[in-house]
C-alpha cells in the first residue's frame, strides 16, 4: 500500500510541477520561497479509487486500515511537502550572512514543525501549555529611574559556571519579554537555561509594574520608549565593566530593542541583538489582529491583561488617566487610544503607532541583529516584514520560517522541551560571544 501511495503522489505532484514557475520562484527576491506545487485533485481522485478498490477486496482483513493507512501517507506526503521547509536568510551584507551560515547551522536547517499542530494560531495558543519551564532561581534588583519609578531586574547568575567561572568577566545576556510578560515566561526560562548551559549569566528586564513590585509613578511601559532600557543597559554595563553583553527580546521586548538600537546607533555596549516574533509595523500588526477570528483569540485577551495591570495599580494611575473609560477598551487600540499615547505625550495614536514601529529605525541599527519571524505570524503579518530595508544594512540579518506563529517554533513529537526559536537563540548567543571579533566591521 505505502509504495502504491507514494508513486501516486509522485504522479500528482509530476502533473503539476511548472518548471518557469520554479524558474520564477527562484528569482524572486521577496518573501516568496521555494516549493513543489502540490495537485490534491489528482492525488485525491487516484487515492480514492485506490482505496476504494482495496476496500472491496479488503486487503489486510480490513478495508478501515487501508483507509488510515492511505491517509497517513497523503498527510506525511503533504507535510514534507509543504509544510517541512528551509527558513529563508536574508541579509544586508555578504559578511554577515556568511557568519550566521557558519557560525548558526541552524539558519540552514529545514524546520520540522510539530506535525499534530503546525498551523499558526494552534502553536501560538499551545506553546505556554505543552513547553517544560525550566526550574530557574532568580536574584531580584530594582533600580531606581530618573523619574522616580523603578525598575526590576532579574539575575540569573550562573555562579556554577564551569566555562566562565570568574563573574567579572563571565558573559551577560539581557533578556526582554513580551507586552505583558516577565521573567517567568516559558520562552525566557528557555533561554536562560540554553544561557546556563552556555556558561553565561543572565538579566530579565521586567517592564514596570508587570512583576509584583509597586508602581511609583503614573507611568507604565511601551514599545517606543526606551529610556528604561537604555538606563537598564547602562546599569548592567557599570556593575559589569569586563563581561562582554548582548541581549535577546521577544516581541515588544524584540521591537523595543530594536527601537533602542536605532536611536543609539554605535554608541552601545551590546556585541549582539537577536529579536523573536517582532512586530514590524504597528499598523499592520493592529489591523491584523483586528480581524474577527484573531480578535477572538488574541486581540481581547490581550486588552484583558493590559487593563488587569492598570487596575492592579489604580491608586498610582488614576491620579492621572480615567482609568473608567480604560476599562471599557476592547480592543489593544482603543487601550493604546485611552492609554498608552497619552501617557506618553503622542498627539494622536496614530502619531504612536509610527513612532514604535521599529521598521522607521532599521537603517540607523550599527550593531549585528538577527530577527527570526515566522511568515504565518498573524501578529506580524508576512507582508509588513520589513525584507527590502534589511537588504539595505549589512548589520541586519532576517530568518523567515514559512510556519512558527508568534513565539511558537514548535517542533518534535511533543514539543515539551527546546524549540527551533531557542536552538536559533543558542547559537546565535554563543557566535556572539565567543566568535564576536568577526563582526567588528560588517560593512567592509
């Protein structure tokens, strides 16, 4: 039965293989990847009166079993197919590029998403259930800012570390989450345990008021201000003057980073940025989670969590926004419209909206950045990845996996332990630090 199955999927793929179309593919520059044209049609029609014959003569005993045996290889058939592919590398630079070919194997590897749930919104919504976390002990810091508020820090130390044993010069790695995450996130504990056994010790910056600790001020967090992080960068780099930094952030934290990065330009002490599932284009990140299905899924949880800060620190906040009309938002724009823009002084949400968005900045970032997207992200939709302005700076590299969703990157039978995202993090954290000389002048 498996070698009746496969050359018919063999005919149904030869049916409709289009060489100028390959030709085509090959030469688009875009988002556009590779792939065999796969005619269901033909497979089904061929597949049907395959099965329905070996039902009628019952082969093995049992006409069922022919039938899930069939269907198990048109599935395995489609999901190496069209599912199973390369990531797509693009770079501004040749240098840069052939760095992360050598230095990160996996940039080069086919991604083999879990095959039970690799569509986009199930490995958004499943990866906080099925990922292990990791057991980690953190050292909780707060730093005092400028306006008065303060700001939590959480120290992996990694005293036990055998690789770099002295803490003065034992590598750091700044971790950022997402828009209302903290250190306790399965993707952070990840990646401080891929630090860990690097040898490396780590910081989660936790953005204000989203981790236990009081609020001061009547000021949260967003992805266009940077001033905290900068002031979290500039303390990690004082306490720490001989351990080399870089730093990882997760979608806000990623788009905040790179925001930071774009301000500063060479004037940072960071070897390193890897960013994971950023949104590139507020905008467009907005208007897609607005769409009715994902505004179901994510758009109204999301707005839930957002207002569950605000309330936790209603005596601090209230003095200054109506926290009423806040409460009432459905959506993260109608919150951004109430909340967030005012709070930082924008005209209009729009006006923050394109200050935040870090696709403005990319052209000014001086430091080697790596930005890992998944082309199903609907929080980052595939079109607003910003490939033509990476293609424009030789310290920008782009990794597009064609399945991953927003912090998925599921992969294995049961995706209980590392991801493609954290194998991805790994190596590029330890090219970073240990092979980072390479990277001095990426323009040459």
């Amino acid at each position: 039965l498996s070698f009746t199955i496969i050359s018919l999927c063999t005919r149904a793929a030869e049916v409709s293989f289009d060489p100028g179309r390959y030709t085509r593919a090959r030469d688009n520059r875009d988002l556009a990847m590779i792939s065999l044209d796969f005619n269901f049609n033909v497979l089904t029609r061929d597949l049907s009166l395959y099965l329905e014959n070996q039902v009628k003569v019952g082969l093995f005993g049992s006409g069922s079993l022919s039938l899930v045996l069939g269907f198990c290889a048109a599935y395995a058939y489609y999901y190496l197919i069209s599912v199973a592919k390369k990531p797509q590398l693009i770079s501004g630079g040749k240098k840069f590029y052939q760095f992360l070919r050598e230095q990160c194997p996996v940039v080069s590897e086919t991604y083999y998403p879990t095959f039970w749930c690799w569509e986009s919104r199930i490995q958004t919504l499943l990866r906080p259930f099925v990922t292990a976390k990791p057991g980690v002990s953190y050292r909780n810091e707060l730093i005092r800012a400028a306006d008065g508020g303060q700001l939590s820090l959480d120290w992996f130390d990694n005293d036990d570390s055998t690789s770099h044993p002295h803490a003065a010069t034992r590598p750091t790695v700044l971790l950022l989450p997402g828009l209302t995450g903290t250190s306790r996130e399965s993707y952070i504990l990840h990646m401080v345990q891929q630090s860990r056994e690097l040898g490396y010790r780590c910081a989660v910056f936790n953005n204000r008021g989203v981790s236990g600790e009081t609020l001061l001020t009547p000021r949260t967090y967003c992805a266009a201000n940077t001033e905290d992080l900068e002031a979290v960068i500039q303390h990690i780099q004082r306490t720490n003057e001989d351990a080399p930094l870089m730093a990882a952030g997760v979608s806000m934290g990623g788009m905040m980073l790179a925001n930071y990065l774009g301000r500063k330009g060479r004037e940072t002490c960071l070897k390193g940025v890897v960013v994971f599932s950023a949104g590139w284009d507020v905008f467009e990140c907005t208007a897609s989670l607005e769409k009715p299905l994902d505004r179901f899924l994510f758009n109204s949880y999301l707005t839930s969590c957002l207002q569950a800060g605000v309330d936790r620190h209603k005596s601090v906040l209230e003095k200054s926004y109506d926290i009423d009309h806040v409460m009432k938002a459905k959506t993260i724009r109608e919150f951004d419209e109430r909340f967030t823009s005012i709070m930082f002084g924008y005209r209009t949400n729009d006006e923050y909206y394109h200050d935040a968005s870090p696709v403005h900045r990319l052209k000014s970032v001086q430091v080697p950045m790596l930005c890992l997207n998944a082309a199903d992200d609907v929080f980052s939709p595939h079109h607003a990845i910003p490939v033509e302005a990476v293609k424009q700076n030789p310290n920008l590299a782009l990794l597009i996996t064609c399945h991953g969703g927003h912090i998925g990157f599921l992969e294995g039978l049961w995706p209980r332990q590392s991801t493609y995202m954290d194998r991805v993090f790994k190596q590029f954290a330890k090219a970073v630090i240990e092979q980072g000389n390479d990277l001095n002048d990426l323009s040459s």
